[in-house]
C-alpha cells in the first residue's frame, strides 16, 4: 500500500498503470461501512484507491470542521489489506489561496440535507469532481447511507459527462440497527442506546406501506412517534420523497426514499431506507 | 478525418488510441482564427480534435444564439487538411431534459464580459469541461482573442485540478488589424471600415505607455476619443486590469490587460492586447 500525500505523487501513481482502478472518497475515521465499500471496489478492480480527506468546504461555519474525528494510523491499518493507492492532500494544496471555482449541482440540493446545511453539496461535489480528476479512477463507490449526496455525484457526473461508473453500496449497520457513522463516536452512552429509533422508524415506515398505507403523511405521523418516545432525540426532518427527484410525496409511489436528521444533542445523525414495491 | 456526432462515438474514438491528443473547441463558422489554433494542436500532437458547437447556454435570453451565423459544410472542408476528429454533438445530447449542473468559477468573472452577459462564463466553463471529459484531450487551444475567457478557463482547470494543458494562442487580424470573429459577419460595409479602430485604440494604449503615460485614465481617454470619431462605434466598455486578477488598475503595471467592448449596431465586437514590458 502506497501513501500519496500530494497531487503530484497521486498523478504519477495512476499514470504508472493503467489497469481499472476503484475508488473510495472518505474523509478517514473509517469504520466497517467504509471497509465495505473497498470490499466492493476490490471485487471489480485490479487496483483500489482510497481517499482520506477531511473536506473544510463541505462544513457550514458552525458545523464540526474543527473538531471531526481523525485517526490517521487507524485508518491507513484497516485499509492496508485492501487498497493499493491512500491519497492524502493537505487542506492548501486542494484550496490554495485565491481558490474559487465550484461545482453547483442544482435542483435535488435544495431540499433535505441541501437545505439544512447550506453550501453541503457545492463543497461535496466540487470536492468530488477535483478527486476524480486527480485519481481518475474507472470506477467509484458510495455509500447509500448519505443518499443524498448519491444522487447528487451520479447526477453530476451524468451533467458533466465524467466518464466513471458509480457505484451505490448498502449501508453497513451496527447489530441494533444504527447505521454506522464517523459521528456516532459523539453520543453519549445514553443517546448511543437511543440511537437505533432512527433505523426502527424506517422499519416501521416498510412495515406500515406494506400493509397498505398510502398516506405519507400518515407514515410520517407514526413514525414521529415513535422517535419522539426517546427523550434525547430531536428530530429535524422526516421526508418520504420520490427516490430520483428527492421530491417529498403526498401518496406512496415505489422506489420511494425515507429519510431523515434527528440530533441526539450537538450530534447530528442521518439514515434511510428506499421503499421498494 | 472523421466526423462524430454523439458522445459515444466521440468516447469510442478517443478509447480507440492512446496518442496525445490536441482539442479545440469552437462554435463553428471557422476563420483563419480558428485554424491558426488547430494547426498549433496539430504541431504538438498526435491528434487533433476539433468540436463544433453553437452552446446555448452561453447566451443570453437576448443575445444572438439563434441567429448565431453556421456553416457545417465550409466548416468542414477548412478542418478537413489539419483534423482528425471533428465533435458536432446535439444540443439535446449536451442538454438532456433535466439538466442542471453548472462550473461557476468566480471572481474574475464578476467583470468585463462577466458583468456585460450575467451567466455567459457559467456557460461557457460547464461546455467546455464537459468537453473535456467527452474528449480527454491531452492540450487544449484557446485564442488570445476572448481573454477573459482563456482567464477562466485556466482557473477552472488549475481549481478543479483538470489534467490538461491550456494553450493560448496570438489573436489573428485581417490586414486591417480587425481581429477576426464570426461576429464580423453581422457588420454592414460601413461598419466594417469603422471596425479596425479597435485595434487602432489599442495600439494607441501601447503606443502611450511606452512613451511613459501611467496614467490608466488618461490612456483610457485618449482611446475613447479615438473610437468616438467613428460614428457607428458605440463603446460599451473599456478596461485597463491586471491581467491575472483582471481588476482595474489605475496605474499602469505590466502585464496589463487592455480591453473592450464596441457596438457597431447591434453587433457587439470585443478585443484586446496584453502591454508588457
């Protein structure tokens, strides 16, 4: 496994080969949810990049920048079985001085997380974008647990012709359901034993479209309820929206996206399920 | 030379060979201008991709896009002897139902063309990075002749870490010193014998810094009275800016940008020249 700390150093490494390459943008603190995306870009490559990079345009100014979890050894020893390629900029050389070009991908970012975090897409894609053509890969790999910013990547490279498959991966959950999240060291051990609601509401939301209820607001109702048992939960937003356009629905129509923010006091978390028929 | 009129042939094309590939990207109804780029992709590469592409979102709700002049057939017979690709994708191809994401590099696109045509450069910077990824040039030509448009696209390519090496080329004259543009072909008899007092103001520019005026507003003024001699000439614009920033300076500091907008009617002509040392 080779460590690239520059643009430099990451360009020679894909030049020297020019064999498939899979890859998987993360901002480090890994956990199994990442390692299952280089499962997956093992599988279909012969080489495996990986990206660690904690991106301060992304961040809204009150937002956690400053104090996101980084564990550097950590990361590079989970990895190390599986991936060829750890690419390591420095916050300068990604956005020296003078820096100001973007990426704006509009429409699906103005609801859900687009508008609960301002500026959250247009740092996200332009980051994107700026790794892809950096590390060139053939392929690569996402979680379905940030959904939106899924539909966000796949739309703009589809807009701007970038020529790499991407390719959405299952969300990785802890055994009671919590999905897994660099965040989720921030709760306290209470609010880590509430935490799981997130994922029973969207087994609810299933369990309640598959006996028959078409009434999104309904489902969301119930599912509020059920959240709002635990004290420590306060919820932000629950949307049931068309999976594609990320249009909230008033009737459920299949594939539909349910998801939602609930803060556990300063920790923010995010989760969905997509209904499917 | 062959003619590809959909992204996948185009893809196919490029897959086809590894060969370093020079790209210029025009609107078509090619001048002597246009070659002269084309001939210079030709020197330093295997291959020469040219496209053809009337972008429409580049112009304004006003401006010409529709009546923008075309000529596939003259266009082709002059690539024909220097080109091995020519690119003529569809607007619904580049445009599909849907489409919304955009480059908006910013700063110094707030002045000059920037704040004459709102939107021009968002459109301009996202067609040509779609290009890009459609084509993967290694080295791409762009004419001295639409300066602040060279200025944006090599800070769009240096933020967005693009692998491609921008190649600006001499603005080309008819032997009257208009530079050439498929927009000359608007002007009426009369206006085109008024039109070469552009360059003229500008070699007047260059002709009083070197005789030591520093004073920007003074050269300015000079070149004003000169254009205001011709009746036709209706000017929109003239800026003294630092070429890099392409803000205004009020004494002069080489390299400095000399630039401007006239109308001739309802044609709108620009030029400009850089004043070095």
């Amino acid at each position: 496994m080779e460590v690239l700390k520059t643009i430099a150093e990451m360009r020679q490494a894909r030049k020297a080969s020019k064999k498939t390459m899979g890859f998987v943008p993360t901002m480090g603190y890994l956990h199994e949810g990442h390692i299952s995306l280089v499962r997956q870009a093992r599988e279909k490559n012969k080489l495996v990049a990986v990206s660690i990079f904690v991106n301060p345009t992304q961040f809204g100014p009150k937002e956690d920048f400053r104090t996101y979890p980084r564990d550097t050894k950590h990361d590079l020893s989970m990895l190390k079985p599986h991936t060829d390629f750890v690419f390591m900029p420095s916050d300068e050389e990604m956005y020296p001085e003078g820096y100001d070009s973007w990426v704006e991908v509009k429409g699906i970012t103005d609801m859900l997380e687009g508008s609960a975090r301002p500026g959250h897409f247009r740092g996200v894609s332009t980051v994107v974008l700026k790794l892809f053509n950096i590390v060139q890969p053939n392929r690569a790999y996402f979680g379905q647990k940030d959904a939106q910013q899924l539909a966000v990547i796949k739309k703009m490279v589809k807009d701007f012709d970038v020529n790499i498959d991407i390719v959405a991966c299952p969300t990785v959950r802890e055994s009671d359901g919590l999905a897994m999240s660099s965040r989720n060291t921030y709760l306290t051990p209470e609010q880590r034993r509430s935490a799981p609601v997130l994922y029973q509401s969207l087994q609810l939301a299933q369990e309640l479209a598959k006996q028959g209820e078409w009434d999104a607001l309904a489902i969301r109702k119930e599912m509020t309820k059920l959240i709002q048992k635990e004290s420590q939960a306060d919820i932000e937003y629950i949307s049931i929206a068309d999976n594609e356009t990320l249009k909230e629905i008033h009737r459920i129509k299949y594939p539909a996206l349910v998801s939602m923010a609930v803060r556990f006091g300063r920790t923010r978390l995010i989760d969905n399920l997509v209904l499917e028929e």
